[in-house]
C-alpha cells in the first residue's frame, strides 16, 4: 500500500505541473492572440463586424474589402513606407552601435564601468516631451526636420540603451575560451569576432534587433513632433483616424499589428535557438 501511495504521488505531482504549466501557456496565448483576433475581425467585417456583439467565434462576413479600402486611402501607404524605412534605420543603427559597446562591457575592465551602464540606463528616465522643443530647433538646423532619417535617429537613440545593456548580457554567455582559441590558431580579434563570436551571438541579436524594431514602430510622439508631411504610419494615425468609422480605427491597428507579427515571425527560429528551441 505504501510502495503504490509514494509511486502515485511523484506522479500526480508531475502531472499536475504539466497541468499547470500548458494551462499558463493557453493562458498566455489567448492572452496575446484574443485581441489580436478582434482587432481582425473590425477589421475585415466592415461597419457590422465592428459593431456587432456578441462576437461570433467563426464569422460569416468577413471581407477583405473594407481592409483594401482602408488601404486605398490616401497616405496610409505612403506613411506605412515611412515606418519601415524609420524601423530599419533604428534597427541597422541599434544593432551597429550597440554591439559594439554590449561586447566591449562585456570583454574589457575599465574605470567607470558601472557608472556607465547606470548613465547608458538613465537616458531613458529623461521624458521626450522635455527634449521636444530643443529637438525640434536642432533637426530645423541640421536639416533632419520631417524626414525618415530624421525619425529613425530618434528611435535609435530610444533603442540604443536597451540594445547596448541586452547585448552586454549576450555576450557574456558566450565562453572567452572559444575566442581565446580562434586567436591560438591565428585570428585576430576582428576575425574571431565575425568568426566565433558573433555566430553564436546571433540568436539574442536578433532578439535585440527585434526589440529595435518594436520600439520604433509603435513610437508616436517623437514621430509625431518631428515630422508634418512625412509622417509614420502610427502619427498618421493617431492624427487621421480620429474621427473616422470604428472598422477604419480597426483596420488602422490591424495595420499597425501585421508587420510586427510578420518580422518576428520571419526571425523566429533565430528566437527559438535563445531556449534550444529547433524551428524550421
């Protein structure tokens, strides 16, 4: 009796955390994918979608239609260009500056270290609104006043602190033997850079890359100050579709949804090796 009671018990315990655990992962799921879903059914079912209630599981009238019309709509492709072209240039500058400075805190001792990483942090304690005023008159000087570039300067500055501390924690997880090795057999430390390093890096660069790219395109206050005719898709928005119907604002944040999830589905297997994940 008491061998079958002590062998059960491990076993309903196990099985009880399996329980929980894929519950949490339901949970975590629906959490994310729920909304996501409704905003696509606003957007795709037209003025009824909208507003009907309850919702139906497994609509009837979806339409791409009100989602092309939608797009048609003069602007919206012309900004969704702009936030592509602003997310790229923060992702390509978050990654080119940040990593470099996340491996050298991660490889070399110097004076003021901690001090710096708390400084690099506390850039982002400082509220944009602040520095709107002054940022403005800067970019009319220097000519960066309602352009692409101009936008993704400041997305990459909102990026680069997050990109330089996460890509500090990455390199660090990767063995200072493996380069030591590489300079054994003739390499110099560029070389085992490209060659060692960054291979096995590449998976939480992406991570970061992907941060980057969030952040810029979902960022509308810098975007919206800093730019009148060249707006991204979230200023054009915000400025737009504020009085327009509920199944515009819906397919507006449809819009704004896709390209994120599309990105990072487009690099999820580099987001899957972070945990040993295989994904073909």
């Amino acid at each position: 009796m008491s061998n079958s009671m002590n062998t059960s018990g491990p076993a309903g315990f196990i099985s009880a955390r399996r329980l929980l655990f894929w519950s949490g992962i339901v949970a975590l799921c629906a959490w994310v994918l729920v909304p996501i879903y409704l905003v696509a059914l606003g957007a795709l079912g037209g003025r009824t979608g909208a507003y009907q209630w309850p919702k139906n599981f497994l609509p009837t009238n979806i339409s791409l239609q009100p989602f092309l019309l939608f797009l048609k709509t003069e602007g919206v492709f012309q900004s969704f260009l702009n936030s592509l072209g602003a997310a790229g240039i923060t992702v390509a500058l978050s990654i080119a500056l940040g990593a470099p400075a996340g491996y050298a805190l991660a490889r070399y001792n110097f004076r003021g270290k901690d001090s710096y990483r708390l400084l690099v942090l506390l850039t982002r304690a400082f509220p944009l609104a602040i520095l709107a005023l002054p940022l403005t008159v800067s970019y009319i000087r220097l000519g960066l006043y309602d352009t692409v570039l101009g936008v993704g300067l400041i997305h990459t500055v909102l990026a680069l602190p997050f990109a330089a501390l996460v890509t500090q924690g990455i390199f660090l997880g990767v063995p200072r033997e493996l380069e030591e090795a590489a300079w054994v057999f003739g390499c110099t430390r560029i070389q085992a850079f490209f060659k060692v390093v960054a291979p096995l890096a590449l998976p939480g660069l992406v991570a970061t890359a992907v941060f980057a790219f969030v952040i810029s395109w979902n960022e509308v206050f810098a975007a919206s100050v800093l730019t009148v005719r060249h707006r991204t898709l979230t200023a054009y928005l915000l400025t737009v579709l504020s009085e327009s119907p509920m199944h515009y604002r819906f397919a507006g944040g449809l819009m704004l949804i896709l390209p994120s999830v599309v990105f990072i589905f487009a690099v999820r297997r580099y987001l899957f090796a972070i945990w040993g994940v295989s994904s073909k």
